[in-house]
C-alpha cells in the first residue's frame, strides 16, 4: 500500500501520478489547482502589460486632443493588443513555433475586434457625457480610461475562456507530462489494485 507519495513506478517502468495528500490518482489529463492558478496569474499579469500600454496611449490621445475619444480608443486598443497576443501564446499557454494566421491570428484579431467596438462606444459615450457636464480635460481622459478599463474588465472572463478552451488551449489538455498524460493497460491494472489495497 502506497500512501503519501506523489508518483509511484508503473510495471513497465512508468509513473503513475498520485496525489500527495491522499495518494489518489490524479484524473489523466485534468489540470491541476496549482496549474490553474499559475496561468490565471499569468494571464492577469499580461493584461496588466497590455491595459498599462493601451491606457497611456489612449491618455495622451485623448488630453493632447490629437483625436476624438473614440479614435483614440481604437488606436489605443489596437497597439495593445500585440503585445497581449504574442505575451498570452508564448507565456501563458506556452505555444511555440510558427504562428498560425489562420488558426490564431485572425481568431485573436476578431475577438479584440469585439472588445474594441464595444469599447469604443462604451468610452464615446462616457467622453461625451462627462465633457457635456463642462468637466475639465484631465477630468475627461481620467473618466474615459475607467470606461475602457471597466469595458475590457466585464470581458476578461470570456475572454480568457476561450482563449484556453478555443484559441491557445486547444490541444494542450492530452499533452503528455507529469499532470497529464495516456494511462497504459499496465498502470490502468495497478490502478484497480491500488484501490482495492486503499
């Protein structure tokens, strides 16, 4: 009986992943909380990188009155969405390789297209409004900024669904590896007898 290991040996030489606590076999192919957990950072962290870059350009678009709140969205948005592309395929969903303008590219591009025409109204409006209330321009730049980052924070859920389960995560889930991986008939035989010496 096999208690508090987290990999015993397979009869063909194989591991079997087991919980550390429990010594229960972990479901092949789930993703793990602590897994889970680091790629949720991960994917906070970049669209921090990507609302940090998106609001100073929309900021000083917007206060230098070089275009209209709208415009300035979409300039914004657009500049950065490259670096929330190529920060979530390589680090958070770790792809490597060439990148598929079919298969990534244009999904990517179509569902940031969404967020930025929703946005972009979302900012307009709140532009317009607090500019009609006679508020001063710094006052204006700060309230369009909170549109877009409360637009964008509403999607941010959605968005992260289907880049794992649509876009970046597909094909991930029946990778091989030491939280995921094929049970052999060997394992899946000592797998039944683990659990009748359980």
């Amino acid at each position: 009986k096999v208690v508090g290991r987290r990999r015993q040996s397979g009869l063909d030489g194989g591991a079997l992943p087991l919980s550390g606590r429990t010594g229960r076999l972990r479901h092949p192919g789930r993703p793990t909380m602590k897994g889970l957990l680091r790629k949720l950072s991960r994917y906070a962290t970049v669209s921090a990188v990507s609302t940090s870059v998106t609001l100073t350009i929309l900021g000083a678009l917007i206060y230098s009155k070089s275009l209209s709140a709208g415009w300035a969205n979409v300039v914004a948005t657009a500049a950065g969405t490259v670096p929330s592309f190529e920060l979530n395929r390589r680090w958070v969903w770790a792809k490597t390789g060439r990148r598929s303008l079919v298969g990534e590219v244009l999904p990517f591009c179509t569902l940031s297209l969404g967020g930025l025409l929703i946005s972009t109204v979302v900012v307009s409006i709140a532009a317009r409004l607090s500019a009609g209330a006679g508020l001063g321009n710094g006052v204006v730049t700060l309230i369009s900024e909170a549109a877009n980052v409360a637009t964008f924070g509403a999607l941010w859920v959605v968005q992260y669904v289907l880049l794992d389960r649509v876009l970046f995560g597909r094909g991930q889930r029946g990778k091989a590896g030491p939280e995921a991986r094929a049970v052999t008939p060997l394992e899946a035989a000592q797998m039944n007898e683990l659990r009748r010496a359980a």
